[in-house]
C-alpha cells in the first residue's frame, strides 16, 4: 500500500503529539515531519513530496491561512484548530478537511481517508488506459478492411474514421490526427501510428508528416497542400512518396 507522506505543523507540543499518536494508527499514513516552525514546514512543502500536511491555524511566526496561500496548492491540507470561525475562509483555499481540536480519532479518520481516497482515484485516472486494437471489417471474397481506429485522449478513448482523416504531425511525444472538423491530440508516436495506418492509404512524406494519399490537392516541388495546409516532403521520404504517386499517374 502506498502511504501519504504526512507533517504536523502546530505551536503545541501537545497538539502535534496527539497527531503523531492518531497518524501511527493508520496504516496508510507516514509522518516524515513535526514541527512547530511554519517556516520550516512550509520549505518541505515547496520541495515537493510532502502528500498531506496538518496545519494549525494560529501560529506566532505564519498563520496557517498565510501558508496556503504562500504554498499556493502544492499538497494536501486538514486544518488543525480550536476556532471554527475560520472555516469558509479555509475552504476557499481548496482545503481537504477542517478539525476542531479536541480531535477525536474517527473525525481524524475521515478525514485523512478522504484524502487518502482522493490520492487513489487520482492514481487510477492518470494509469494509461488500454486501447483497444483497430476494428476490422470483412466484405465477401475480399481481405479485411480497416476503417477506423480508436486513441487515447486525456480520459477517453475516441473513435476517429479513417477516411475523415487529412493528415498527421508528430509533437514530440505526441501527435496530433487532422480531420476536416476537428484535431486530436494523443500521446503516441510516429512510428507506431504509421504501423497501425494501411499502407495503402497513408504515407509518411516527412519525420513530423503522415499524410492521407486521396486528400492530396496538389504537389509543388518538395511541399504538398492539403485542405489548405503545406506539409514538406522530407529528402528520407522523396523517392517513396514518388513512386507511390507515378504509380498513379493518369
């Protein structure tokens, strides 16, 4: 089980006792951290890896509403404190949860496994998610065809044809698919991409470049227009992308 990285930020030994007590107790959390100095506190937060800090409101040096602003969102935040009129203020700050002391443990509880939970479910979406290899159709006394293909973008999986597509970039470790309507963005690269496309129907005329042979418009030395967008014919990919064309050449 991956544990939350935890520091008890408070000027009472007592109260920062009671934290490290109630944190030993769950089996999800770590307490890396006590301290009564906000400043200090405030340090490991912006050096990163800090996943919950417990922070009380009413220190000498930096209240706890100053450090959330100066910290600015990094981590996650229950609010340790014996005035509740803090409260609304707190949560405009995107706090997790708000606890009156005396603290009793199952308020604690629950207030951690809400963070703990949300750290989850933040884990689980940015897994990659599978995607489902390309659908074929059959026709009779023909070989399969492949009309579409499916890729990830962000949190869904989306279905593009492949007689809507114009052209592909290649950014990186991202592409980008043309369509007359729309351009996708996915996390992939060129390669693979022109693997999965039939070859009969796509070509790679550059290292940045897939383009859809039927949507050419015309061809002008070494660039090549289609819907308007000039794509250049890379010297690698000259001679193929000629010889794919002379072969249909009226």
């Amino acid at each position: 089980m991956t544990k939350l990285k935890c520091i008890a930020v408070d000027d009472e030994p007592l109260a920062l006792d009671i934290i490290e007590d109630y944190v030993s107790k769950v089996p999800f959390l770590e307490l890396v951290k006590r301290t009564e100095n906000a400043i200090e506190a405030l340090q490991m937060v912006q050096a990163g890896g800090i996943d919950l800090v417990f922070l009380d409101i009413q220190m000498p040096e930096l209240t706890g509403i100053q450090f959330l602003k100066i910290a600015n969102g990094k981590s996650n935040y229950i609010l340790t404190t014996a005035y509740s009129q803090y409260a609304l203020e707190s949560y405009d700050l995107n706090v997790s949860d708000y606890l009156l002391k005396p603290i009793a443990f199952d308020r604690f509880y629950k207030a951690v496994e809400k963070v703990h939970n949300q750290q989850q479910k933040n884990v689980e979406q940015s897994a990659p998610v599978p995607v489902p290899a390309p659908v074929v159709t059959a026709t009779p006394n023909a070989h399969p065809v492949q009309d579409f293909i499916f890729v990830k973008t962000e949190h869904k999986i989306q279905k593009i044809q492949l007689d809507d597509i114009l052209y592909i970039e290649g950014l990186k470790d991202y592409i980008s698919i043309y369509t007359k309507s729309e351009r996708v963005i996915t996390l992939q690269n060129m390669k693979k991409m022109e693997e999965t496309l039939p070859s009969n129907q796509f070509i790679r005329v550059h290292k940045s470049y897939i383009i859809s042979l039927d949507k050419i418009e015309s061809i002008e030395r070494s660039r090549i227009t289609i819907f308007g967008k000039v794509i250049p014919i890379g010297d690698t990919y000259r001679d193929e992308f000629f010889r794919r064309i002379d072969n249909k050449n009226i």
